[in-house]
C-alpha cells in the first residue's frame, strides 16, 4: 500500500469514526439525553472532522513539497494550502 493510500484510509476511518460519533449525538438528541452527553459526544464529533481536516492538508502539503512548482496534484498551490490550513486552526 502506497503512503497516499494508507493516508487515504487513516482520513475516512477519522470521518467513519465522527459519522458515528454524530449518529450519537443525534439520537442523544432526540432521545433527550443529557446537556452534557450530548455537548460532550459533539465535542468529539467537532475534534474529529478537524483531524480528518489536518490530514487532508497535510497530505496535499507533501504532495506540493514534491513538486519543484509548489503545485498538488489537485492544482492548489502552497498559498492555497495555508488558506485552508487557517480555516481550520
């Protein structure tokens, strides 16, 4: 398995994992569970995504360290890459 692939499979069970997480909250929710279960398992759910997040640009970052151009394979460019960084910090 390629380290694109491995890192590919890491991010989507980090977003499987907050599906999961926010299937809970939901039906916390709706079940009327407790204030703090239910801002407790949000709070993870928000943790998660924003790791999933961090992955993703840290990958597309080593794909543009690869490229003498500063170029992902996405074509977003390493000024591109620190906007999205931002949104996420």
């Amino acid at each position: 398995m390629t380290p694109d692939h491995t890192s590919q499979r890491r991010i989507v069970n980090r977003l499987r994992r907050a599906r999961g997480q926010l299937n809970a909250v939901i039906e916390a929710v709706e079940e009327g569970g407790s204030c703090r279960d239910v801002v407790t398992q949000l709070a993870a759910v928000s943790s998660a995504l924003d790791r999933a997040g961090f992955a993703i640009i840290a990958s597309a970052m080593k794909n543009c360290l690869g490229d003498p151009e500063g170029v992902t394979e996405d074509g977003i460019t390493a000024e591109e890459l620190e906007k999205l960084f931002l949104t996420l910090a």
